[in-house]
C-alpha cells in the first residue's frame, strides 16, 4: 500500500483552474438529492472504487456522462474522501483539489453556530487535571 503524498505546488495550481472544481464551487449546496439521480445508480459500486493498481478509467468515463458530477465532487471535497471516484476524479486529483476548496470555501457561519466549534477545535482543548 503506497501512503498518500501532499499535492506539489504546480499541482495545486492546475486545480484551481480545473473546470471540474470550478463547477463544484457553482454546484456546492445546491442539490440536496444528488445522490437519488446520479448516474452512478445503475452500475456496480465496486465500478467507482478499483484497487490502487487497477485503472479508474471506466468510472470517471460514466462520471463524466453524469448530471450531478458538480455536487457529488463537492460533497467528496466537502467531507475530504480520497477514496474512490467522486465527481469524475481520482484520488489523486482531488488531493490538489481539496487544497485549492479549502482555500476559497469558507465555513458555514449557521452551521457553526448549531454545531459549536468544529471537532478539531474541540480536541485540542486541554483542561487541567489538577
């Protein structure tokens, strides 16, 4: 099994001009039931989640066909999965891609509110035991 690699700077750059991520930004929040009509519904899963030495090539194909593509690669960057096709990417596609989201997405200020701070914060709270 190879370890995931931080994204190189030239890499980063060609994804935030990549129309995929383009759309995703246009497309985030949009459609709440994306999921219900993607095409991804009438194919195996196993299809969008090939084994590190196999090709991604017929799951990006049927991606690329796909109406739902911006808000299911926005859901992918939203959550940080790097597993599988999401969106009509690779993993490693959206390594540089979730560098450039999350330098132009900023949080929900709503969603902050109910939920309180985010888990990160949270966990990094140290408290006296003394």
């Amino acid at each position: 099994m190879t370890r995931a690699r931080m994204p190189r700077p030239h890499e980063v750059a060609a994804a935030r001009r990549d129309p995929r991520l383009l759309r995703a930004l246009r497309e985030r929040r949009q459609d709440d039931a994306w999921r219900t009509r993607g095409t991804c519904q009438s194919v195996d899963p196993e299809t969008f989640f090939p084994a590190p030495n196999e090709p991604a090539d017929a799951a990006v194909a049927l991606c690329r066909t796909c109406d739902v593509q911006g808000s299911c690669l926005a859901w992918a960057l939203e959550v940080g999965d790097c597993h599988g096709v999401w969106g009509g990417t690779t993993p490693r596609e959206r390594r540089a891609m979730l560098v450039a989201w999350r330098s132009e997405v900023q949080p929900d200020p709503d969603a902050l509110d109910e939920a309180g701070p985010p888990v990160r914060d949270r966990l990094l709270t140290l408290v006296p035991l003394s």
